[in-house]
C-alpha cells in the first residue's frame, strides 16, 4: 500500500502481506520491495477491476517460495 505526498512524492508503503512499513527517504524506497499493478480482463471474475498492491521483500521470497514452477530470475548486467 502507497501513499503519497501532496506534492506527489512517495511518504510510505506497507507490504499488504505483513503490514512492515518500508524504508522510503526523499520518495525512493530504500529496501527491496514488489509493486504489483494488474487490471483483469474478460476471462476472470474480477473483470473491469485493477487490483494494486505492495511486498516487503521477506513476504515476496515466502510466496514464490511456494509456486510449482520456479521464477526465471535474469541477472542485470546494467545497474541504474
């Protein structure tokens, strides 16, 4: 969960998982963490909805933790 500034800027996010606030400082986050955005299409129950949410990096390795089929992880040569 994000919350911004009225100016814009980011001021927290909370992992919806464990509720951890993260590390944010002058609207960066400052420890890893997983922002998904998804709008569900025709095909789901969840039709014409876009669900966001934040994780904390822990909460992140335990769900994918779980899952039949790994993550394909790729290594990033460039570093911004």
């Amino acid at each position: 969960m994000r919350k911004y500034g009225k100016n814009g800027q980011l001021k927290t996010i909370v992992c919806n998982q464990c509720g951890k606030s993260l590390a944010v400082k002058d609207g960066i986050v400052r420890e890893g963490a997983v922002l998904v955005n998804h709008a569900w299409d025709y095909f789901s129950e969840k039709d014409g909805e876009v669900h966001h949410f934040d994780l904390c990096e822990s909460c992140y390795d335990e769900m994918i933790s779980q899952f039949k089929i790994p993550v394909d992880v790729e290594e990033q040569t460039e570093l911004i």
